[in-house]
C-alpha cells in the first residue's frame, strides 16, 4: 500500500504554496518524496514555504513566474526542466476573490462592475487554471504522462450568496477540469479537481470570525449548514492531493471533482 502513494519520481509544481491551502497540500506531497516548486511572485514568502518544506526533510525549490503571463510560465517551466526535468503532477492553487465583486445583501447585481468581474476570471479561471494547464501540460502530453490537479471551491458548485463572480469563476474551472480531462485521457494526463468546503485562510478569516473568536453570522450559518459542525483544516486535503498526484494510485481517476467539505454539500435544508 505504501507504494500506491511514493511520489519520489515525481516533480511536482505548486502555483498559490504561498497560502496555507497550497503550502499544505505542497508539504504532504513533499512528505511522499515529490520534489516541489513552489511558484508565485512573492519571492519572500515562497522561500519561507521552501524553508518550512525542508525543515520538514522534504525537497522543494522557489521559482518564480506570474501565472497570468504564459511567457513567464514558458521561463519558469525551462528553469524547472534544466534543474530536475519535466513536472509531472501540476497543482493550481492560487485564487480568490475581490470585494467589488461581491454583492452585499441588498446589492444590485446590474450594478455589478464587470472590471471586478473579469479580474475575478482572470485570477481563479485564466491564470488560475488555464495559462498553466497550457503551459505544463504541453511537455505532460508529449511526454504521456502527468497529473494536473485544480483547486476548486464549493461555491462553484452551489452558487453562494454575495461571491456571484468567485462562485461563477470556479464553476468554470469544474467545467475546464472535466473538457481537459476527456481532451487528454488517453495519452497519459490525468485531470482532476478538489472542491474545499470552507476552510479559514488569511483571505475569508473576517468573514467567519469576529476580532475575539467566535462565528460571525456567516460563520454561525455556515457551521449549522455543515454535518460535522466545524470548519476544515488544511492538511485535511492532504490526502485527497497525495492520492490524485499519484500515478499508480488514481491511475483510473479523471475528471472527478473530489469534495472535500465535511457534508456542507449533503444537507439541502
């Protein structure tokens, strides 16, 4: 069983390990002997993640690109390649939100500014996904072998209230999942997604908790909605990226969402 999950061949690219979802799911894929590249623009902190990866005794390297750019992705990719080789697993992790794209309660949506809408597509779908799936999974295919997994989010599979341009944004990103998926099936490349539930991080901490620790009312409504009455951690997802990086054990496993949300999505009242 053990073998199912040694990732020691393979190099793994990590775009968005400079927040705690991705530097998580970076480090449990280090932890099974990947050589990690953690990827970004902010050379302070994705060095602090190589730091941390390691101190944990794992492999990791910083290069860095702006995944809004193919060009950057083409340099960071060579780089990659001339280090190590090719990457074989692609995790796209980076994200968010922006407030103007939010439709507070009571807010017009007709009113909704499509420059906060597009940057919102630009930073969860174009250079979320797209660009670097473009990139990387160029030399995947031609080498017949790669895993590329997309970080979704619940809100692309039910539309929340007041994230419409997230919650649309990471719709598509399933909907991209699942076309790559059946586009590469059968020369090697696997194609995949994970939808978090609601996990605190640094970009939605105000919205669930107030200054002295307990739920906002978002938080409190989002706690009653979900089964097990707690919010996720993330080396909760750890598993679910390890067995999806893994040639042997997902071998059979492409274009699936894997949900990882505590039951958030079971309860429909």
């Amino acid at each position: 069983m053990r073998n199912l999950f040694d990732l020691s061949n393979d190099v793994a690219v990590v775009i968005g390990a400079t927040g705690v979802l991705g530097g998580s799911m970076a480090s449990a894929l280090a932890s099974h002997g990947a050589h990690i590249f953690v990827m970004g623009r902010n050379r302070e902190r994705g060095e602090a993640r190589v730091a941390s990866i390691q101190a944990e005794g794992g492999q990791a390297s910083f290069v860095m690109a702006d995944a809004g750019s193919a060009e950057s992705l083409l340099a960071a990719r060579k780089v990659i390649e001339d280090l190590v080789g090719p990457a074989t697993v692609l995790v796209n992790a980076a994200g968010g939100n922006r407030p103007e794209a939010t439709l507070p309660p009571g807010a017009d949506f007709c009113k909704l500014p499509i420059s906060a809408w597009n940057e919102v597509f630009d930073l969860n779908l174009t250079a979320g996904v797209l660009l670097p799936s473009q990139v990387f999974g160029e030399t995947m295919v031609q080498r017949k072998r790669g895993s590329i997994i997309n970080i979704a989010s619940m809100s692309g599979m039910i539309p929340l209230s007041r994230v419409v341009a997230y919650s649309a944004a990471k719709a598509a990103v399933l909907n991209l999942t699942k076309f790559l998926a059946r586009e590469w099936a059968t020369v090697g490349v696997r194609v995949n997604a994970i939808s978090p539930g609601f996990f605190p991080a640094e970009q939605n901490k105000a919205l669930l908790f107030n200054p002295d620790g307990t739920y906002t009312a978002r938080g409190q409504q989002i706690i009653s909605h979900t089964p097990m009455a707690r919010f996720g951690t993330a080396e909760e997802l750890s598993g679910a990226v390890v067995w999806l990086a893994s040639s042997t054990a997902a071998s059979f496993v492409t274009g699936q969402n894997i949900v990882v949300d505590g039951g958030f999505s079971s309860v429909t009242i």
